[in-house]
C-alpha cells in the first residue's frame, strides 16, 4: 500500500503529508497538523462535531479521506478567528450561551460560518435546517439559533 | 473507526478511470462522494483492494435538459440537485428527494449517481426515479449503454451495473405539460433512512390520469415499482378515491421486514399512506398548483 504525498491548504497555509489511502481527513487534521479543535464525535457521519470547510463546503471530515483533499482547502474551528479578533459566529456562541460542555461547538460553528456566508438575513427555521447534520446534546438549540442569529446580526 | 487498507487511484479522465476498473475487476470499488461507501468501509461490510475515486474526472457535474430528457452527470452533488434553478422550477419531485437525504452536510459530497449505484432499497432517488421513469447511462470498455431504472436494482445492494462500468448520466424524461410529481419520506428524525417512502409521478390529460408512475423506498430486498398500482391509476379520475385504492395497491406490493423502525403491519400501512399523499401532491402539482 503505498503512501501519498498530499499538498493541502489549511487555514490559509500550505501544508503537505504523507499519507495512507486510508488515513481520515479528520485524523490528518488532528494527529498530523495537531489541529485539535476539530472533534472526533460519533465517527460515523451523524454528529457533524468533526464539521470543517472543504473549498468552503461545510463536510464531515470523518467521511473524506485525507488524500481527497489533496490540492484543494481545508478551514478548521482554528482559522476562524483573525488577527485576534473572533469571527462573528465565534462571538455569537460567546455572547449568547451558545454552548454548554463545548464538544459540538466547532462543528456547529463552522458549518453556520459557510451558512452565513451565503444567507446574511436568515430565518429562524433556515437555521435550524442548515445546522440539522450537527447534533448538541447539552443545550437543545435555542441558544445555538440565537448566536447564529446574533453572528447574522453582526455581519449585516 | 479506521477503514481497511486499500490503493487509491484519482484518475483525471474516464477512459483512464475505465481502464482501472478493468484492470482491478471485482477488487475495486467507485469513489464518488463516499458518504455511503466510506461508512461501509468503516464497519468492514466491505473491504475493497482498490478505490478508484472518479471525483477529480472533469466534466460530470452538469444539470441540463438536452434531447428531451433531464440530465444529470455522475458528480452532481445531493446539494447542487436541491439548488438548482432548473430543478426548483421544473422538478419539484426531485428537491422533495434531495431534501431528506441525510442531512445537509452529506448532501454536500453525496451524489445523486452514487445514490443510485449504491443500490440501496433505502436510498431515496431510486423510488422516485422509478415514479418518473428515469435511465440512467453506464460508461464502460465497450462503450455506452442506457439501463431503465426499472432494470437497474437486481438485488439488495445489487445492480445491473458491470464492475468496470461507471453511471455517468441519469436521464429522467422531460414532464409534459399538466404532469406532477411529488416524493413524501417518513423518517423518525433527520438523517435517518426511511422508514417508508413513497414517490408519486401523474401525467394528466382532459381530467383524467394518462400515465402514472409509483415508487417505494426502504419496503423490501429492492426499491419497489409498485406496478399494479400504476396500472390501476391510468385512465381514473384524479380524485381521492382513486388514490386510496391505488395506495392500497401500493402497499400490497412491498414486503418490508421488521426492524427497529416498526413492524411489518405498520410499514405496509405506512405504504399505504404515503403513496396516497404522494399522489394527492402529485395530481396538485399537475395541476399548476
């Protein structure tokens, strides 16, 4: 089985590995790159906790090989914030409680980053359908809608 | 979970892909979107020597009508179907479809082709393909051939598709005028397979049903056509008599198994009602409604 040579673009730096065929773009993410805020949850393409951007599609990365990632962009939860100042979303979750024990909370935010990245004026239960692939099981989403809601707020 | 080892491929074009999956035969399997081939992998329910992944092949992702059919290429994702100006206009029945697989971020790599060629009975397009009367196209060494979707499912998780062959196209007839479809899923939460579904396509003409189309997911060993109940349907009034017998039809046909979602009784029941529903939205599309 012979290894690959992959070159990715996380979080807007070049990065390249060798990898197996078999190797998980959500443990090249966090044992290679040592990006440790992606999470492993479910493993079997429920939860969404393991939710990073591919070419700024929201995936779950328990579900792409990292050798399908060669050559193209990979966001974690760790490239949201810039230059010190979080991302709209990540103050969202702040200001309004969005989170409780914390473990769905990557995931969450970056597939409502992606979200809102293409719907700045969002209805309610347009929110709740896009963040329908990304399981809480602490806060009932109330207070997740209400920072999507609040990042909306902000980024208009 | 770590999936079994296996060599990756990444051919940049179709004929280097077809020549692969000739060289490989029964030992490789398509990568496309992977959300259900990765998953099976995981849990060892296969375990391939080789994936040839046809994701980097350039020109398969394509949403048009041409030569009186719909196409769609192999790559087009779960999510570009369910956003498509086209099919949102044309094409309800199909982002009734899209819209309940899963979940969103699956239908961002899930594929409507893979969807078919998994061969899944409780995989959703099948049932509604086989409403509208779809084909799908297999590129393999020798060329092209057409498969009628009603041909396509041989067995569970079983196709007519040859393992050197790709489904590079499916091609769903272009509705004519006054006809309507509709795909009603019962799941016990979202990205959950079906528990019953059912898909209804009506073609009407002067007050009555000309041609009919039913389809059923996750009720047996395959998709089911349900065809007594599409023969029933030509040629009645679109009313809801007509439809509460032609449920019944329907749900004669399947044999669904016991399983956590519910028992055998309530799933034909099951069948029956959503075949109904189905209809009563198809016959109200068809309608301009």
């Amino acid at each position: 089985m012979a290894k690959h040579a992959i070159q990715v673009t996380v979080n807007g730096a070049a990065r390249g590995a060798e990898v197996e065929s078999r190797l998980l773009l959500v443990h090249l993410l966090r044992e290679e790159f040592r990006l440790t805020g992606t999470h492993i949850g479910c493993d079997t393409t429920h939860c969404g906790a393991c939710t990073v951007l591919l070419d700024g599609v929201p995936v779950k990365s328990c579900t792409v090989l990292a050798v399908q990632a060669d050559g193209r962009s990979v966001m974690t939860v760790e490239g949201l914030e810039k230059d010190g100042n979080l991302d709209p979303i990540q103050d969202g979750f702040m200001q309004e409680h969005g989170l409780q024990c914390g473990f769905c909370t990557p995931g969450m935010m970056m597939t409502a980053h992606a979200f809102l990245a293409g719907n700045k004026n969002p209805e309610e239960d347009e929110i709740r359908r896009a963040i329908s692939g990304n399981l809480c099981r602490c806060t009932g989403y109330v207070n997740i809608v209400k920072a999507v809601q609040h990042a909306a707020g902000k980024l208009q | 979970m770590i999936p079994p080892s296996f060599d990756y491929h990444a051919p940049k074009t179709l004929p280097e892909a077809l020549e692969l999956l000739g060289r490989f035969g029964g030992e490789a399997k398509i990568l496309s979107g992977g959300q259900s081939l990765l998953p099976l992998l995981k849990l060892r329910f296969a375990e391939p020597a080789h994936l040839v992944d046809i994701g980097r092949i350039p020109g398969l992702d394509y949403i048009k009508e041409e030569g009186g059919f719909l196409r769609i290429g192999a790559l087009v994702r779960e999510a570009g179907l369910e956003t498509s100006p086209l099919v949102r206009s044309k094409y309800p029945i199909l982002v009734d479809t899209a819209s309940v697989i899963a979940d969103p971020l699956v239908r961002n790599l899930a594929t409507v082709a893979g969807n078919l060629a998994h061969g899944d009975p409780a995989n959703d397009h099948p049932a509604t393909m086989l409403a509208l009367g779809a084909e799908v196209v297999a590129t393999g060494p020798k060329g092209t051939r057409t498969i009628p979707v009603a041909q396509l499912f041989t067995g569970i998780f079983t196709t007519a598709l040859a393992p050197a062959e790709v489904l590079t196209e499916i091609r769903i007839p272009i509705p004519p005028l006054g006809s309507g479809g509709a795909y009603v899923k019962l799941e016990r939460k979202v990205g959950d397979f079906a528990t019953a579904g059912a898909a209804a396509y009506l073609v009407l003409q002067g007050g009555v049903i000309a041609r009919a189309g039913v389809g059923l997911t996750n009720l047996g060993p395959t998709p089911i056509k349900a065809v007594d109940a599409e023969k029933y349907l030509a040629g009645k009034k679109p009313d809801e008599a007509t439809f509460a017998e032609a449920g019944r039809l329907a749900a004669a046909a399947t044999i669904p198994g016991a399983d956590r979602r519910g028992s055998v009784e309530y799933k034909k029941e099951m069948a029956r009602v959503l075949t109904t529903r189905a209809l009563r939205i198809a016959a109200r599309r068809a309608g301009g409604k």
